[in-house]
C-alpha cells in the first residue's frame, strides 16, 4: 500500500496546557451541578476543559475563575459548526483528505518547496513508486519525483497552520459530543488556580427507608447520583443541595434560530395516593360542639391496630449522616468522606441516618372512599428540611412505598402505604335547611334560617385506632367539627375509633335569608280588583289562597321550630290562608255560574227578539226569568269576591 509523503507544516509552539483536578461536587436537585476544579498551574500554562457539548451553554454563561497572582486572558474553544468552520476560506475540503493525490491535486496552485525546488505546485500524477509533481519556479516548469520519506513543505506558514488545524478538526468533529476549552492567563509564577462553573445535570434522587418501631421509626436517606460531567470524580468532595433556586438556559455557543413554539402532547396521568402536603394555618372555628370529641390514644393506641408483633428483626446497618447546612429556601448534605465516580457511572451513597417520632393510623383521603388508607404520621425532628423522594416503609417485613414531599424541620406528614380492605367505610350526603327567624313587614315575611350539608360515615374497624379524615372545602359553608388542619388536602378531622361499627357525623353549615310575598304588587290594590276583569283562572297563583301559596307556608312552617321568633305570625298567616284557600273557591265557583247565568240572559235575549206573536210572549217571559238569575247570580258573585277581598285586606294586616 503507498503512502503519503509527509507534509511539514510550520507553527508557532502550544503554549503547556494543564487540565485542573475535580476538588468538589455540588449536585441539586434543581437538575444542576456545581463542579470546583483546582490546582497548581504554571506561569506559561493555560487550563484545559473538556465539555460535554450540551453543557457548553452553561459553562460559557456561569464559569468563575480564582487566581490571586495571574489575570485572566479568556476562554477559547472551537466553534459549534467545528469541521465546517475549519476548512472555511481553506483550497482543501474534507473529501481530499481521502488519499494523497487528492490532498496534492486541491493544493494546486500553493507555494511549496519539494526535492530542492520552490514553487508553485502546478499537477500531481502517479508514478511508478513515487509521486510525479509539476513545480513552477524562477526557472520555470520543473518536474520533481516525489518518493517514500521525501517530504512536500508548504512555505505559506499561516496556510499551513490552517491546514493542519483543519486536520485536527476532522479528528475532533467524530468527537462531536465533547469540546475542549482553553482558558489562558497571563502569570509570572506558578501558583494555585481555581475553577467553578454550573451545568446541567442528572437529578440527584432520594430516596428513604422508614423502619416502623414502638413509638418511632428509624429513617435512613440515600441519593442516586449519576456522573455526567465527562470527567472522573476521584476523592471529590459531594454536596446535595434540595431548593428551588431560578435556573434558566440560554443558547450561547448555539447559532440562534427563532423556533415556534411546541405544544407537548398531553396524556392521562397515572392514578397514585394524594400525598401528604403542608397544613396552613387554621382560622378560629365558629363556636360550636365537635361532632365527635377526641379521645386519648396516641401512640400506644396506635400499636394496637396491628396483629402481635413477631421476633425483632435485624436492625439496618448503621451509616454515616452527612453534614446538614439550611440555608433561606434550600439544604444541603454534604458527604463526610471523600467519593469517587467515575464519568457516565451511577451511585446510591447514603446521607442521612435518624430516629423520628413514628404513629400508625388511618387516613381517609376522601369522605367517600370505600377503605381507610394506611398510613404513617411522621414528624421531621432531624433538624432540617428532607427532601422529595419515595419512601419504602418495612416494619416487620415490606409494608409498602409512600412518597414524601418536602418537608421542613419540625413538620408532620402522613405516609400512606397500602388500602386496608379491611375496614369498610359507607358514607351519605344529606342536606337540612331550617327557620331560624321570620320577620314580617309591608306583607313580606323575611326568613332568617340556615343550611346544613352534613356526611355521615359508617365505618366498623376490628381493633381500636386512630382516624385522619380529609374533608372537602364547601365554598359559602363554615365546617361545625373540629378542624384539626387545612392545606391542599382540605380540612383535615382526627378521631379515635373503637373496635366495631359506628358512624361519623361531620356538618357544615351556612346562614341562608330568604322572602314569602303575600301581596303580588303587579295586581294593584285587592279592594280594587274586579273578580270581572281579574283573569280569575290565568293569574289563579298570584292570589292569595291559590295553587302554591298555602303549600309553600305551610312547608316554611314545618322547617320552623315552636321557639323560632316570629313563628307565630307564619302560624297565623297560614291559617288565614287556609281560609282564603276556601274563600277563593267560593268566589271563583260564584263567579262560574255568574257568567254561565250571564250567557243564558244573552240567549235569552235573543231569542226574544227572532220571536212573534204567542211565542214572543213566552220568549219575553224567559228572558225576565233569565235576568232575574243573572242578577242574583252576580250578586252573589260579588259578596262572595268582597269576602274574599277582605280576608286578603286582614291578611296583608300582620304586622311583625
């Protein structure tokens, strides 16, 4: 196989480059990385990064260097588009470094010295072991054979550079995913030299394990750390930070595009436990007695809803806790020894080792659930806050997984780890609404009363315990039991239950005001209405006495207690109803025949008119006969109307 003559390309000497040790680690679980290089450097050296590509963007944006002695000159690294950028305004292309006629044949036209002679490189042909070059000089065309171990020297210096750092560039473009960044500085001494910048990374995963005892439980945290800095970690010191500290991203080392933006395609969540959230602090309940009192219990109580407990196991091995440090938003644990992870590996380092105060119970997340939950409240007294994360929670044996949101030092939270289908709940919703005052004026009765939604739950546990129950917010209604928390899980009730079936009741209430009229005022005056012209039948439910108008007082009075202020005027007003209910039968029975007599006087009259002779005189006859009963039809039409007219006059005369 032929080989291609050397080019000798003549640069200026690199400057030393020295890449600085990783010293620490601080991962948060923000999804970012702190990473603290440091060491020695020489006056003439410059520091080397090599970046994951990605990251380039945050390191161009957060880098912050420490050097007492030197200054700081810049960074420097290729460009993004790094093949393409090299060979830019270069006679060269990719391609002609497939094989050296190529390379020659693109370098056409170059200055070169070759075999003695300087020139300008004309051709290049194969010949039979070597290479035949046509070299234009002061003495014109030369033809030079170019063979094994002879070397072709490009004397434009600056072009040579360029192709040589375009041949470095093919190199490093199948690296695409890494850059490597100089930092250069301008010393006089060698001194130390420090590093830091903040990056994208892997989110740092607690995760705990709760270990049930009498009356406490033993809580051990681990992290899940992954290395993707591209750079070993070698007896590094790691911190975990929990916050939520701003972060933003921003395309420094990115062409910038000005993209649409994207609608991410939206899916069914996956159905979990409500996990336990921060209570708010509770408002002052209006007076009123607790549906159900508490009752002493505790702790001790807690440990009689679970079967005997078998032989102690094992214990967890110890591990070692890292150093707390709260800061306003934020903690951090930092390891107290020195870890080592080598870049693209993973790690579960432990962090964290307490005893908690510990109580079993049950928790009902829903007033409607069918089962109680079982659950774990816990309260932080490691002395700072624990961070997101799953807990497996054993005692003896795996009693389930529960997630833990975060939680500051000194919080409770409740750990909800499996559904105890042995405790059936039913519940019903029922909703009461009472009178509480009736006042009456200028023929309105104004209601005073209230509503009352209360749930009821029936549930029958086997053995004693403890209840967490979290009830609905009911926007207008104030709780009438005994609040024991609220937050996003609503209003939190506890009780202790006995062994065996009972039934809880939890009410809500709220003040409601309403009016009865009497009178319709779009009527007129009631001694001024005509039955004649009254519509007796089309406005029959505006009058008093009519459909509706009794049933509704009489629905009101049964709402209304005997003590009730002003139940007496409602007591009176229905039974004067009651008797304009029978008055206004009456008036509108009268009023029936009135006008059925009125139309026989029309016929009458009628006939009276189309007749002669004999028949003329019977007709007049019936039509006297026929006045006299209109007549005595519309009078009674009218006292029955008057009578009914003066029973609505007495009725509009309550006065409260």
């Amino acid at each position: 196989m032929k080989r291609l003559p050397a080019l000798i390309l003549l640069l200026p000497l690199a400057a030393h480059a020295e890449e600085l040790p990783v010293r620490s680690v601080t991962l948060s679980n923000a999804g970012l990385v702190e990473i603290q290089r440091a060491g020695p450097l020489a006056a003439d050296a410059v520091a080397t990064l090599t970046i994951p590509t990605p990251q380039v963007d945050d390191v161009l944006k957060s880098l912050l260097v420490l050097d007492s002695q030197g200054t700081v000159l810049g960074l420097s690294l290729p460009a993004r588009e790094l093949e393409e950028e090299a060979f830019r305004g270069l006679p060269l292309r990719p391609a002609d470094f497939a094989d050296r006629l190529s390379m020659l044949r693109a370098l056409r036209g170059q200055a070169v010295e070759v075999g003695g002679a300087r020139g300008l490189l004309i051709d290049a042909a194969e010949a039979e072991n070597a290479l035949a070059l046509t070299v234009l000089g002061e003495r014109g065309l030369a033809s030079v054979m170019l063979r094994e171990g002879d070397a072709l020297r490009l004397t434009d210096a600056d072009l040579a550079a360029r192709v040589e750092r375009a041949a470095a560039a093919m190199a490093a473009a199948r690296l695409a995913d890494t850059r490597r960044a100089e930092i250069t500085f301008r010393a006089t001494a060698r001194r130390e030299v420090a590093l830091s910048y903040v990056t994208a990374a892997p989110l740092w995963k607690p995760s705990w394990r709760l270990s049930l005892e009498d009356g406490q439980a033993r809580l051990q945290g681990w992290a899940v750390v992954e290395n993707r800095s591209g750079a070993d970690w070698r007896d590094v010191r790691l911190s975990l930070v929990s916050g939520n500290p701003a972060a933003f991203a921003q395309a420094l080392y990115t062409p910038i595009l000005r993209p649409r933006p994207e609608v991410p395609v939206r899916g069914a969540e996956a159905i979990r436990p409500q996990a336990d959230s921060m209570p708010l602090p509770v408002p002052a309940p209006a007076p009123a007695a607790p549906v159900r009192p508490l009752v002493g219990g505790g702790v001790a109580a807690m440990a009689r809803m679970a079967a005997p407990a078998p032989a102690p196991a094992p214990e967890m091995a110890q591990v070692d806790t890292a150093v707390a440090d709260s800061t306003s938003g934020s903690v951090a644990f930092t390891l107290p020894h020195p870890v080592s992870l080598r870049a693209s590996e993973t790690a579960n380092f432990p962090f964290l080792d307490a005893r908690i105060p510990a109580e079993r119970l049950w928790w009902l997340q829903s007033p409607e659930a069918r089962n109680p939950l079982n659950a774990v409240r816990i309260i932080n007294t490691t002395g700072g806050t624990l961070p997101d994360g799953l807990v497996s929670l054993t005692g003896p044996g795996f009693l389930g997984d529960a997630e833990l949101r975060a939680m500051p030092a000194g919080e409770t939270r409740l750990l909800a780890h499996a559904l105890d289908r042995d405790v059936p709940v039913t519940s019903r919703r029922d909703t009461v609404q009472r009178v509480t005052r009736v006042g009456l004026s200028r023929a309105i009765f104004v209601l005073e009363g209230e509503e009352e939604t209360s749930w009821s739950l029936a549930i029958a546990p086997r053995a004693a315990g403890k209840l967490v129950l979290d009830m609905p917010r009911m926007p207008g209604f104030e709780p009438r039991f005994t609040v024991a928390a609220q937050g996003d899980f609503g209003l939190r009730y506890e009780t202790a239950l006995t062994a065996g079936a009972q039934t809880l009741r939890l009410p809500y209430q709220r003040a409601t005001r309403g009016s009865l009229v009497l009178w319709d005022p779009g009527l007129g005056q009631p001694q001024l209405l005509p039955w004649r012209g009254a519509g007796l039948e089309g406005d029959l439910r505006r009058l008093p006495g009519g459909p509706g108008s009794l049933e509704r007082l009489q629905e009101l009075l049964a709402r209304t207690a005997e003590a009730t202020p002003g139940r007496a005027l409602l007591a009176e007003a229905a039974t004067r109803l009651a008797r304009l209910r029978e008055q206004l039968d009456a008036a509108r029975s009268a009023a029936a025949e009135a006008k059925a007599a009125e139309g026989a006087l029309d016929r009458a009259r009628a006939a009276a008119q189309d007749r002669t002779g004999p028949e003329r005189e019977e007709a007049r006859r019936l039509l006297n006969q026929a006045s006299q009963a209109a007549e005595r039809a519309g009078a009674a039409a009218d006292r029955a109307w008057q009578a009914w007219q003066q029973g609505v006059v007495a009725l509009l005369a309550l006065n409260g």
